[in-house]
C-alpha cells in the first residue's frame, strides 16, 4: 500500500511537473508569434506608406524643388514640421526655407534636427532613407557649387528675420559700396545682377511653393527677393498637420498656372 502511494505521487509530481514545462512553452510560442505578428504589422505600415507616397508623387502635376515653410504661430511644434519636411521629401522635394521671425527653430537647430530622425524613423523604411539632411542656419554652413553637394542629400536652411529683408539690404549696401570704389558702374545694376549677389550667398534655388502657416496674409519679410515668382498658399494652422492635409496643399499648387506677368 504504501509503495502504491509513493509511486503515485511521483506519478503526479511527473506530471505537475511536465504540465508546467508545456505551459512555458506555450507561452514562450504565443510571446514569440505576438513579436512576429507586430514586426510585420510595423513592416507592412511602412510598406503601405511607402507605396501610398510614390503613388501620390506620380499623381502630383508638379513638385516644388525648394519648398518654403512661413511659420508665423505662437507655439512651434518641432515634430509637425519635422513631418511635413520627410513627407515632402518622399514626393519629390529636395530644398527648404523654414522661416520664423524670431529664429525659434534657428536656436532649437538641435532638437529640430532631432526630430527629422524621429520623422524618418516613422515615416519611411530604411531603403528610402537613403538621403541626408544637412541643416543650414547662416550663409557659411549653406551649400556651395563646387561639387560637394550630392544628389542625395537634401537641403534645409533655418530662417529669422536677420536672413529676409537684412539680406536684400546688405546686397544694396554691396552694390553701393562697389559703385563707389569704381568696381560696378551704376548701369550695370540690374535685376540680374542682385539675383547674382544673393545667389552667391545662399546657393539656394528660388522657393516655387510657399506654405504660410497661421492667421492673417503676412509674410514677415520672408525672402523678398526671391519669392517673386513663387506661389504662396496660406495652409492654416502647422499643428497636427496631416499628411493628407499636406499632399492636398501639392494637388492645390499643381492646380495653380503661374503666367509670370503675362
């Protein structure tokens, strides 16, 4: 009897035993396959994304290449616009002015910065983050066109406004100054020539596309000079911007016919 006993309770020690190593792995399976299902539910978001954005880059009639961003809100969100500057460039764009007048995001370069990672990350998958973004927050640091400048890297000046009607002044106190050294003759200025000099300054193409965010139509002395052909579309406010909003703004500029004063 009591042999029975003993050997039945190591029958059941045997199988308490077992039932608790086949739960294990039980729930070390339904951890596993919980991991695989949310990576490619994560890949397949990125693949979606992905596809959605070069459908809607073939779709738009025309894409900027410098693209303006006027932020004239109280508060700055760094990641909206950090948003709105990835998913122009999966459409197409390559340039970008981000301009407040109180050079906001100028000081805060680092944390903007920062943000355009996040935005990557989230946004595009590794194979289309094949580009770098420089950002550029004075005259100096912008790109120059002595071949240094790669075709995969994207462009991106802060903007204050030291850079906006200061600039157009200090082209005319140049343009002074050579005059009266007997460099230039007064003849010779031209429009041509200013769109030299501030050329040479910024090595930024003129922005085709401005997006003013914010109540009102001014533009706060943005690029004077060099938005006189450029398309200016007041988007409301940058908060939450969506990338549906964003990709409308586009279809609303490729709607545009900019005649150029005819």
């Amino acid at each position: 009897m009591f042999l029975t006993i003993r050997k039945h309770d190591c029958y059941t020690m045997f199988e308490t035993k077992l039932l608790r190593v086949l739960h294990l792995f039980i729930t070390v399976g339904e951890f596993l396959r919980h991991c695989f299902n949310s990576l490619s539910t994560i890949r397949l978001s990125y693949q979606w994304k992905n596809v959605e954005q070069k459908a809607d880059a073939r779709d738009l009639k025309k894409v900027p290449t410098h693209l303006g961003l006027i932020l004239c809100e109280e508060q700055i969100s760094l990641p909206d616009i950090a948003n709105a500057v990835v998913w122009s460039i999966a459409l197409g764009v390559s340039y970008f002015s981000i301009y407040d007048i109180n050079g906001y995001v100028k000081r805060r370069r680092k944390e903007f910065g920062e943000a355009l990672e996040n935005a990557q990350k989230t946004s595009v998958d590794e194979e289309r983050r094949r580009y770098s973004i420089v950002i550029h927050s004075d005259a100096e640091s912008r790109p120059h066109e002595n071949g240094c400048n790669s075709a995969n890297q994207i462009n991106v000046q802060l903007l204050s406004k030291a850079d906006g009607h200061q600039s157009l002044v200090e082209t005319t106190q140049l343009l002074c100054r050579q005059v009266a050294s007997k460099q230039r003759h007064l003849e010779d200025i031209t429009p041509t020539t200013v769109d030299e000099i501030i050329n040479e300054i910024s090595h930024f193409p003129d922005p085709e596309l401005v997006l003013r965010f914010g109540e009102g139509e001014c533009l706060f002395g943005f690029l004077p000079w060099q938005i006189r052909l450029t398309e200016i579309l007041f988007a409301g406010s940058h908060h939450k911007l969506g990338y549906k909003a964003l990709t409308d703004l586009y279809h609303k500029y490729g709607e545009t016919k900019q005649r150029f004063g005819r």
